[in-house]
C-alpha cells in the first residue's frame, strides 16, 4: 500500500493522499488538516498548534507538540521512510 508524506515531519506514514483525511501521523502525531495545510500559521482545528511551529516542534521533542512525545513510533521501528522530497516550511 501507498503511503503518503506527512506535512510535519516528513515521514511516509499517510494512507490517504488528500490532505484532509484527518489521519494521524504515528511518527509525529500531527493530525493532517485541510485548514492547516493551506494556511501554515493558522493555530487551532484538528491540531492546536500551527503546521510552522509542529515542524519546529518536531525537531526538538520528535513530535509535533511535546504532550505527545510518549504517543509516537521511532520511524525505523514502524518501517516508515522519509521523504526525501521533503522541505519543512
């Protein structure tokens, strides 16, 4: 099965491809929102922080707020792969 790229961290772990499944990524725990991928700094929906600040998140607690550090999957344990496409904003 096709897997797609998160917008937060990059990491293969979507099933969906429309950028409004409201999945959540297991590597990073952002929930993929339509609102939020149009509009990067737009804080609230599906997820409280914005896209920007997720990725900045993502980098220090490796997950897309620190409340969910415990709740994600190391990505070489879950077999998912990066994008190596992938530009954080």
């Amino acid at each position: 099965m096709e897997k797609y790229t998160c917008p937060c961290c990059g990491y293969k772990t979507l099933e969906e491809g429309t950028r409004d499944s409201y999945e959540i990524c297991k590597v990073c725990y952002w929930e993929d929102d339509f609102v939020q991928n149009e509009d990067p700094d737009f804080e609230g929906g599906a997820n409280e922080v914005s896209l920007r600040q997720a990725q900045r998140n993502f980098k220090i607690y490796g997950a897309s707020e620190e409340r969910f550090k415990d709740s994600v999957v190391e990505p070489s344990l879950g077999g998912y792969e990066k994008d190596e496409n992938f530009k954080p904003l």
